[in-house]
C-alpha cells in the first residue's frame, strides 16, 4: 500500500531533525526555480469513414470539424468541412500547455445550423500514453462521446475509522467522511459550474446517501462538511437499524463521492466519481488524500467501425528546466562553436551531425545563438565547410544539409514579422476573392474559361512578386548580414560563375522561404487555417512561379526545367528584363555590404489578436457582473485596442508604453476562470481569455511588450474593488497600493521569444537520447587518432564528419561530462516527487 498524506499533528523536532529540515528547505527553495514547461505540436490529418449522428439517410450531408481538449477545456478547433464522410482537414497546432492535465481529447463534431453541434465521436489519450505516439502519424477508432465519461478534476476527502464506545463497551464502529473541497471542475457552457457532492457508504445490503450544499459559480470549491454513517455493530447493541450492519463484511464496503453540476431546470450534469474502499482504512484509521474523478462505469464503450477513424500527429514534449547555473557549461562549450576550428570539432556542429535525422533537432541550437548573438559566425562556417564539398556552383545549397537547416530555422524565427508585413495582405485577398486560377487542361472545371484564370493567376503572381521585391527595407538586418555571408562565400568558392552570388542567396529566400510561405500561410500564421483545396490549388501555382521568379540560375537559362507545358507556356510571359532586374535588384540589397537599420519595426506588427469577455470599464467601484461583453482584443508591438467585431473601428486603444502591469486574476473575483488584468495609467481592463492557453499567451506577450515601460508596479492587487473593498486583502481604499508582488518578465528577445534555459534543456535531452552515436563517434575519433589500436573499417564512422580527431574527441569528452553532471542534477530532484494522494499527485480510485 503506498504512503498516503495523513492527519496527524507532527511531533516536535529535535536538533538533528531540525539541521535536515533546513537542509530540506534549502533544497525545496532550489525546486522552486525549477520548471515543468509542456508543449504540444502536432497536426489533425484527415477522418475516415464517420458515422452519422442521425440515421444513414443524413450521412453525405454531414459537415464535420474537430476540437482539442485539455481535459475538458477546449483549446482549439479546426474550421468547419463540408458534406464528407471522409473529411481532409490538415490542421496544424502548436500550443504550450499552461497547466496540469490528465488527458488530451480529440472530438469530431457534426455542424448543425438551428441546434447544438452533435458529437460524432471522440480520441482519448491520457497524459502517461502519450509517448506513445510521439512524432508519428497514427489512426485512431472514434469512441463514443458519453456525458458519463466527461468527466474532470480532483477531489479532497478525509476519512475516519473508529469504534463507538459506551459505558457497557465497544458497540461498533463508525465511519466519518469530511468533503475538503475539488480542484479543476469543468466549465459548464464557458462559465464556472455550480457543483456539489454525494457521499454513499455502498455494500451489498446498503446505499446511504448524503449531499453537501451547492456552491455557486466555482471550478474550485470548498465544501468543508462531514458526514457520519454506521458501519458495523455489536449484536449485543440492541437498538434497531435500518441497515443489517452487523452481518456486512467490512471488506465488501465501499465509499462513493459523486460530484455534480446542480443545474436548476434541467437534470443534474455529472462531474465525476471516485471509490475508496473501507478496509484500507483498519490500517490507516485516518485518510487524508486527493482523489481524481473517475468516469461512470469507466463509460459506455461502442464499436470503433460504427464512428470511423481519425488520424493524427502529435508529439508532446514536457521539459523539466533546472535552475540557469545548471546549464551554463554546456551553454559556454555551445556558444565556443564559432570560434573551435574546424567547426565539425564543435559540440554545436557535433549535435547537428548525431541528429541529421532528425529535422527539428537543430532548432533549439539555433535559438540559443541567436539569443546570444553567435549564429552569424557559426553558420558562416558551417557554409563554408559545406561549400568546400560542392562541386558545381548550380547545386549550391540545395541539400539538407547542417548549415541550409540552421538558415531555415533562423528565418522562421527572425522573419515572422517580416512574412507577415510582406505576403499577409495579399494572401488575405487570395483566400477570401476566390478567383478561379486553374490552368491545367486536364483539371479544369466545365465552364472553366482558361483565359481568365490564367488572367487571374497572373495578376495574383504580380501582387506577391511585387510584395516581395518592394520589401527589402523590412528585411531583418540578422537575416541581411546571413546572405550577405552567404554570397561573399560562394563567390570565394566560385570566382568565375557570375551567376552563383544570387543564386546562393536566392535559394534560402525564394525558394525556403518566400515560396513556402505562399504554399502553406497557416504553417507561418499567416492564415489561422489550412485553406481551402481550390484555394490550395491557387497558391501552389503561385509557389511554384514564385520559385522560378526568384531563381537567378533559371533565369539566365532556358524554360526546360519546367515538366508542364502549361507551366511553361504562363512563364513565359514573365521572361523580360525588367523581372530580371527586379529580382537582382531585391537580392542586392538584402545581401549588400551596406549597413542598414530595419525599417520592418516602425510598421504596426500585429503580435496576437483574438476573441475575449471584456468587462466593461467606467463603471463605478465595479458594481455588478453583468458587464461583460465580446470583444475582439488586438495586440501590435504599438498598442492593444479592442473592437467591437474583428475588422471594426477600435472602441479603445492603449499605449503599449502606457502599461504599468499585467497578471492573473483570481477566479473568485468575477467567478469566472482564466482571467488576467492589464493595469494602464492607473485604470484596470479586465479580461477573459477562452481558455487557459489563450490566457497564458495573452499574459506572455504582454508582458514581453510592456515589460521596459517607465512606471512599472511592483504590487498589484489579484481581484476586484466591490463592497467599498479590495476583496483580495480588504483594504477599503480604491487607490491602496497592491497587496501581492508582479511577476518577474524573464528578460526575452519579443520578436525571438527565446527561453535559453529550456533550450540548453532541450539539447540535453537531444544528446542524451543519442547516446549511443557520441559513443560511435568517440570511437570513430579514437580509432582514427587517439590510440594505436586496430583500425576499424571506414563504413562504420563515415557518416560522421572527423576533420581533426584529437579535436573532436575533446570536445566529446567535454560534453559528456557536461551531460553526466546534468543527469545527476536531475536525479536529485527527481528522488522528490509528488507524494501520492497529494494535490500535484492524486489517487487513481476505483470506478464502478
């Protein structure tokens, strides 16, 4: 039986206890700077084969969209699909999850215009199988969605075991159950729910019931009552009950919590339930522990062929980030690479080369140098070795190779706003005119007319083509001195190609950057969803012309690379000198020697925008809470404004340098969760966010924007002025200064967004899970140099690069002590966890 947290008061502490428990504080003040960050990317690829929500009859008129919930909290959904069995919805998300949570759901709804959408079906993994389908595509059956098994939350319970003793002896005994409180109720309809509990001493001759009152609008509440039930009695004892407890056996009894939603004129909705059997308590006596709420009867299950199928990518990453000093040896041997030659001797060029396999293992390096100003250099190295290897000038950075990965990650990074000022608007236009732009013969439409669409393509060909080479001022400076790198080595590498200086710099921002946007707005949040196929059908073509256009090497030759005549014939009309130039113009002054500061900062860029419950300023001591309304809320690196519909006039704007604080609110201020507040010019905006990722978004970016204003506060107050009070510490003054401290803005690059201690965690974990090609490698670098043995065969470490093994066989050694000394670090504090049956680690009981 595992340790449980119980009642007892504890005994006095001697010196010796006393010395280990200021040992244990220091320790516990060290956790405390610890962090468990979780993220979930992945994409929702396609349904097949759903089942109707209403008879066969309606099933090719079904339209269809899906939702992902944190437990059951809904934080994002796709777009709507219509009249499929089979939808293709090709949604990618990435979110970080602000919060604890037990299990992730993926819901597919049927749309209905006059009702409530209707459940189709559902995908439900807990938190622990996760790991499970990490990184990889994988078909889920659909199971029924059943209100039964909806369920979500903990529940605080304290029991008691103890005998009944009169002056003639012991009669019996009696069992106490004292509902605490529950933790993380779901949202009923959006709004906090109305909960209460029943508690049932159930056996196979008895179920006694007892409820505790309703509290009013809470996910959290706090019940504090204790309920009294007879279990057993002597036979001696002769006063009646209505139950035969004396014949019972203490081994078949059981208590059963329910928790429900008290809903006035409807039924009851159920919250869920846990079991805890009554003999655990004979050893126990007292029992004081957090439960998680249990399904009904586990739910109902159903035939996955009925529902159809859902296929999905997720991968889920939790990391557990240690305090900063923990990682700064490896950050230092990291940050060295530019400077160790050859660069493949660098723990930064040695961790791309282990996971080449691997595309996203780059990402948290690059981050790191470009928080600290070393990416420049290092990847100048990188496409210097990597150059030394390439033959023929027109194949020059057309692999996937460390360095074409480093420069792709970094203008995802650094380019955003850039993507955004240059290509949004015109997107925008394509996705929402829906002109007809096919001019393949054989997938035109009947009635199509060729001549236009082609009209059509053309001018929307123009418009980005034209974005693109006008926007040179917004190009970021980091992204103009990478290609201005770029063309000074491949010039170097190729004196007598007078072609290869455009064509080094043009096939990471045409090609990688530019022409992949246009192909997939909603991969760059460019559009909030994966467009429409016709829609999709457009912006391919216009990649695919996008991509010739900027190709300085086709330019200079004939259209053959083209496999479609109909590709060849609409290309055609773009072949002039003016395009040329134009296209040599823009690459020159992205890539020149001049210095130049970005321009791209001066426009409004538009950092987060979205729908929220706003409440209502200007009314007096924040009477009533009625006042809450919808409001599209919008967020520039300038100001934060609100309007009435997304698209309208602002109804208010705010000087992002006039925001003196931003932080949570508690729930019980308005009875309602996820709610922050943004403190300017010593007036209050409440806000609440849809959900609790939309909430922890809104809190980074604003704090991220305001967090070197003048006149910052350093207290706040966590909820509302009503009643002639603050209700958080009841001072009666409307101008009293905060009763808690604001929160610390980690220091962040707002345009980088980089987090260095969780991106040196990450490449902890890289290295580590590649364990066994360091060893490869070491061995490789051994045999080569380190020692006179027997050599080993070329095969076996030439998928490495060794330029210089004594070299390299350091900076390997360096990094294993550097990832020895981690994993011992995060031994320590993993020999710390959450005790079982506490809050951060509850009780999986029965169910029925």
């Amino acid at each position: 039986m595992p340790a449980f947290i119980n009642g007892y008061d504890k005994p006095a502490l001697n010196a010796p206890e006393q010395r280990q428990k200021s040992a244990l504080a220091m320790a516990e003040e060290d956790d405390a700077k610890i962090r468990i960050l979780q993220s979930l990317r992945g994409k929702i690829c396609e349904a097949k084969n759903l089942g109707s929500v209403s008879g066969p009859n309606r099933q090719r008129d079904l339209c269809t969209f899906c939702t992902i919930s944190l437990d059951q909290e809904e934080v994002f959904r796709t777009k709507v699909f219509d009249k499929s069995v089979s939808p293709f919805y090709g949604e990618d998300f990435y979110f970080e999850i602000p919060r604890p949570f037990q299990c992730l759901s993926f819901y597919v709804y049927a749309k209905s215009v006059f009702q409530r959408d209707l459940p189709v079906g559902k995908v439900s993994i807990r938190k622990d199988d996760l790991c499970k389908y990490n990184g990889r595509e994988h078909w889920f059956s659909l199971q029924t969605v059943d209100p039964n098994s909806e369920v979500q939350g903990k529940v605080h319970l304290e029991m008691r075991l103890s005998e009944v003793i009169t002056e003639n002896g012991p009669i019996g005994q009696h069992l106490s159950v004292r509902i605490i409180e529950c933790n993380e109720l779901p949202l009923i309809s959006g709004q906090n729910c109305d909960p209460y509990a029943t508690v049932s001493l159930v056996g196979p001759a008895r179920s006694d019931q007892k409820k505790t009152k309703v509290k009013k609008k809470t996910s959290n509440p706090h019940f504090e009552e204790t309920f009294f039930f007879e279990v057993t009695r002597s036979s001696s004892y002769s006063k009646k009950s209505h139950f035969q407890v004396e014949e019972e056996d203490i081994e078949k009894l059981e208590i059963k919590v329910d928790v429900w939603n008290n809903e006035n004129l409807a039924q009851d909705v159920f919250l869920g339930e846990t079991r805890v059997p009554v003999k655990i308590l004979r050893n126990d006596h007292i029992h004081k522990a957090w439960y998680l709420l249990q399904p009904k009867g586990n739910g109902s299950k159903s035939k996955s062929d009925d529902l159809g199928s859902l296929r999905l990518k997720l991968t889920y990453i939790e990391d557990t980030v240690l305090p900063s000093a923990c990682y700064m040896p490896l950050c230092n041997l990291l940050l060295k690479s530019p400077d160790v030659k050859p660069i493949s001797a660098s723990a930064a060029h040695i961790l791309g080369d282990i996971c080449r396999e691997r595309y996203e293992a780059v990402l948290p390096m690059v981050r790191l140098l470009l928080h600290n100003n070393r990416f420049v250099p290092f990847v100048s190295a990188v496409a210097a070795l990597e150059l030394d290897n390439t033959q023929e000038a027109n194949t020059i950075f057309r692999g996937n190779s460390l360095a074409t990965r480093c420069i792709d990650d970094m203008m995802k990074i650094v380019g955003k706003n850039y993507l955004s000022v240059t290509l949004k608007p015109v997107i925008d236009e394509i996705c929402e005119s829906n002109k007809t732009c096919e001019i393949d013969p054989i997938k035109l439409k009947e009635g199509d007319n060729v001549e236009v669409n082609k009209e059509n393509l053309q001018g929307y060909v123009q418009k980005v083509f034209s974005s693109i080479t006008q926007s040179s001022s917004n190009c970021p400076p980091l992204m103009c001195d990478v290609f201005r790198s770029l063309r000074h080595l491949a010039c170097k590498r190729f004196p007598g190609d007078p072609h290869v200086q455009y064509s080094a710099v043009s096939s990471f921002v045409f090609l990688r950057f530019f022409a992949v946007a246009v192909l997939s707005p909603h991969s760059f949040q460019l559009r909030s969803h994966h467009p429409e196929p016709e829609i999709s059908r457009t912006l391919t073509l216009i990649s695919k012309t996008i991509q010739t256009l900027g190709s300085w090497g086709s330019l200079s030759k004939k259209l053959s690379s083209f496999k479609e005549t109909y590709m060849y014939d609409f290309f055609k009309s773009f072949q002039e000198e003016k395009c040329i130039e134009k296209v040599k113009k823009f690459l020159d002054e992205i890539s020149s020697n001049v210095s130049k500061e970005s321009s791209g900062l001066e426009d409004a860029v538009v950092l987060k925008e979205g729908e929220v419950q706003k409440r209502a300023q200007g009314k007096k001591h924040l009477v009533g809470l009625r006042h809450f309304q919808k409001r599209w809320l919008r967020l520039t690196n300038r100001e934060l404004s609100y309007h009435k519909h997304k698209g309208k006039e602002a109804l208010c704007t705010i000087n992002v340098k006039n925001i003196r604080a931003v932080e949570k609110l508690d729930e019980s201020a308005f009875n309602r969760k996820n709610m922050f507040q943004v403190v300017h010019s010593e007036k209050l905006l409440y806000v609440q966010a849809g959900n609790c990722v939309e909430a922890s978004e809104w809190l980074e970016v604003l704090s991220q924007v305001s967090r070197c204003n003048e006149g910052r506060l350093a207290t706040f107050h966590s909820s509302s002025y009503t009643s002639g009070a603050w209700q958080c510490c009841k001072n009666q003054s409307n101008n009293a200064p905060g009763c808690k401290p604001c929160t610390t803005t980690m220091l962040a690059n707002l345009q980088l967004d980089i987090d260095c201690d969780r991106e040196a965690e990450r490449i902890f974990s890289l290295l580590s899970s590649n364990d066994t090609k360091l060893q490869s490698m070491e061995d490789a670098c051994a045999s080569l140099a380190v020692y006179q043995g027997p050599q080993r065969e070329p095969e076996e470490y030439s998928k490495f690069t060794i330029q210089e093994p004594k070299e390299t066989f350091q900076t390997l050694k360096q990094l294993r002590n550097i990832m020895e000394e981690l994993q011992r670090q995060h031994n320590i504090r993993n020999d710390t966890t959450a005790q079982y049956g506490s809050l951060d680690n509850p009780i999986v009981g029965k169910t029925s």
